[in-house]
C-alpha cells in the first residue's frame, strides 16, 4: 500500500515537469502619424528596402509579401518604384538568444500530516525533462510611408516581437505576416500611443 501511494505522488510530478508550450510573445506596436494624414491608405506605393539597408532578395520578398498584401487591404495600389507617390520604406532585424539552464535538474520535497484518520509522511520529487531551453528569436519590422515627391515622412510603425525556436513564427514567412497584419491593425493608429497584439 505505501508503495502504490509513493508511485502515485511520484507519477504526477514526472508528467507536469514534462510538459512545456512554446513561447510567442504579443506584437508590441507603435505608431507615429504625419500630418497629412489625409494621404494615407490611397495612391501608389512600392515597397522597398530602407537607406542603407541590404537584403538578400529572397529574404526581402518574404516579408515584402505580407506588407503589400496589407497595403493593398487599406486602398493603396502596389507599384514599382518608379511609378509610386509614396514609398515604404522597411526595415527587417532578427535576433537570436540562447538561454543558459541554469540550478539542478531534480528537486525534492518532503511533507508530512497528522489529523484524525491517521498521520503520512509524503515524499515528492520533481525531475526537470525539459532539456536544453530553446533559443528565442526576436524579429522587428519598422516601416517608414513618405511622399516621395518631398520625401515628407507621412507615417511610421515599429512592430516587435519574440518567439521560441520551435514556433512556426521563429520562421521567416509566418513571422512577416504576424507584424504585417500587427503594424497595420486600425491603421494609422494613434500616434504615439504603443499597443499589445496577441
């Protein structure tokens, strides 16, 4: 009997250290709005790479993809650049972090009871099967919309967020879309004002 209830006590602390989700933080988002914004969300515009900025160009199209798409969405007309009157100028970084495991693996626990039906000592232990803990990739999108005849900045958003190794969205495709569809949700927002987006 004091066996069973020993693997009892054990068994349910062996499959709640095994168990983990994959981390993906909410989109944070910020907005700063020009002062024509009479002129957003209408015209032509080409999507290009910021100044100074260089892409490999598939790289580039997975992302310019999901923005057009967006821009498309909101009435503007995607052009190439030299046919645009306005301009997104984008800017892509992604970053990678290795987190460090850190204490022991197994943590113990000892607990006793006395009351009318008797008295038990209990002994839990908690074995961490996570492994080595996933890298966290960090990716952030900031995107400049200017009039190109002056090159008077008409809007600017920066979307950031993080996502483990193991999450579709630490991948580049599935990663654009996110910030795309984030950084131009209730477009053009409030300046200023910096928003959360599960």
């Amino acid at each position: 009997m004091n066996t069973f209830r020993s693997l009892a006590l054990f068994a349910p602390a062996l499959l709640l250290a095994g168990c983990s989700t994959t981390y993906v933080s909410p989109v944070e988002v910020t907005r700063f709005v020009g002062k024509n914004e009479a002129q957003l969300g209408q015209g032509t515009i080409a999507v290009v790479p910021a100044p100074g900025r260089t892409m490999d160009q598939l790289a580039f199209r997975n992302y310019v993809a999901p923005i057009e798409q967006e821009l498309a969405a909101l009435g503007y007309r995607i052009v190439d650049e030299g046919a645009a009157l306005q301009i997104a100028q984008v800017r892509i970084e992604r970053f990678v972090d290795q987190p460090q495991k850190n204490g022991s693996p197994v943590n113990v626990g000892v607990g006793g009871s006395t009351g009318s039906y008797g008295s038990g000592l209990g002994l839990g232990i908690g074995l961490d099967l996570s492994g080595k803990p996933q890298a966290r990739i960090s990716t952030k999108l900031g995107i400049t919309i200017k009039d190109k005849r002056n090159g008077e900045p008409l809007w600017e958003g920066r979307a950031d967020f993080v996502a483990e190794e193991k999450s579709e969205f630490a991948n580049a495709g599935p990663a654009a879309t996110k910030l795309a569809q984030a950084i131009f949700k209730d477009f053009p927002g409030v300046s200023g004002e910096t928003i959360e987006v599960k």
